[in-house]
C-alpha cells in the first residue's frame, strides 16, 4: 500500500495548463465548472498526488491517469486498469490531494 500527497498553490494555475494535463472528459468538465481555477488546480494537485502513490513519477504522464467522480461526490483516480482512492481539500488558495494506491 502506498500513499501519495501534494498541495497546489492556485494562484500560480494557468488554464493554458488545462490541455496539457486533462482527459477529454475532464477537460469537458473543466469547460462547464464554476471555478475553473479550483478544477484545474484540484485535478493537478490530485494527478501528481496519484503518481506519488504509484512510485512512477512524472512517467505515468498527467493525460494518462483520469479523475473520476461516483454518484456519492467521492473521487477515484484511474491509471491503466487500477483504480486508486482519492481525498481533496480546498481552502483559501490551496488544494490538498491524497491518492491511496492499494496494489
């Protein structure tokens, strides 16, 4: 079991940012989303938080890890057929990701 954390700083998220680390479904999300800051920086806090998890690094590439939402509001990660546990937190101008992988 391995756990994987970060924290994102949204003043410095860029929605150029947006095509370079989202899915196609997230990055239709993104498009509708009320706070496209807090999206964006969520997602990138929680795609780095999932390749800690994994031990891979900036090799598991952020287009290849999708973020995903089950109808109760919890978010999962999925990379390559393994789902991983996600938990993210908002406050002020920062977001908190953490990505449980259970492999």
């Amino acid at each position: 079991m391995r756990i994987g954390c970060d924290i994102v700083d949204l003043s410095r998220i860029k929605p150029e940012l947006a095509k370079a680390i989202l899915t196609e479904s997230e990055f239709s999300a993104y498009l509708v989303s009320p706070n496209k800051t807090e999206f964006l920086g969520g997602r990138f806090a929680l795609k780095e938080a999932v390749m800690k998890a994994l031990g891979l690094g900036m090799k598991a590439g952020f287009k290849n890890i999708e973020i995903q939402s089950e109808e109760s509001g919890a978010i999962y990660a999925s990379y390559q057929g393994r789902r991983l546990e996600c938990s993210l937190s908002h406050d002020a101008s920062l977001a908190f990701a953490v990505a449980l992988d259970e492999g």
